[in-house]
C-alpha cells in the first residue's frame, strides 16, 4: 500500500474526506476547506557567512473535507503522519531526507521564491 493510500485507510466512510489533485488558482467552496500533506525540508540557500539553509515544503497530496470536519482530518492526518515520521531524522540534521509534514490550505510549494541572502 503507498503510502497516499495508507491516509484514506485510516479514515472512515462516513467521513467524506476526498483526495483532490494539487490546482493553482482555484477559489475553495464555501464549507469546504483543504489541507496539504507534503515533505518539510531544508533547502541549501548560498555560501554567503560560511553557508545558511531556508526551510521549504514540497505538497505531494491534497485532502479536502467539509469545514466542521477539519480537525478531525488533522488529526487522524497526523497520526498517519508520525508513523510515516518515526525514524526519520530531524529536518536539521546533515544526513535528514524531510519529514511529512501538514499544511492549511493548497500548497504547491513553500516558499514560493528562493529567499536571498542580504
């Protein structure tokens, strides 16, 4: 099973949590509200100052579930979430490869431009 699927093993029918795929520019419908399941990892910014790292999200999946259903999504999301994570190595360590991590809303990417160093 992989592991997108392992998150709608874990919720049940009558929960009306659907996948969607991840669009841009799109309004969500009212009652409606969207979360985003992705890696959380630190991305190499520059030499400047001996070297300095930014933080950024890559979004893989996208669930969406009715407004007052929300927290119940996160929560069961994270459960999934801290499995997928045990083991895993902090996101500020050297030998790191991310870790899953959830978001509010539809989220692509994170940040949406490179940060510079100034």
């Amino acid at each position: 099973m992989s592991r997108m699927s392992e998150l709608h093993a874990e919720q049940e029918p009558d929960d009306q949590i659907e996948p969607c795929d991840m669009p841009t520019g799109l309004r969500m419908p009212r009652g409606v509200r969207h979360i985003t399941v992705g890696i959380e990892d630190r991305a190499f910014g520059g030499h400047e100052e001996g070297g300095w790292y930014y933080t950024c999200f890559e979004g893989e999946r996208v669930l969406s579930a009715p407004t007052r259903r929300r927290a119940v999504l996160e929560r069961r999301v994270q459960r999934v979430l801290d499995r997928w994570n045990q083991g895993r190595r902090p996101i500020h360590s050297v030998l790191s490869e991310g870790r899953y991590s959830i978001r509010d809303g539809i989220i692509n990417h994170e940040p949406t431009e490179r940060p510079f160093y100034s």
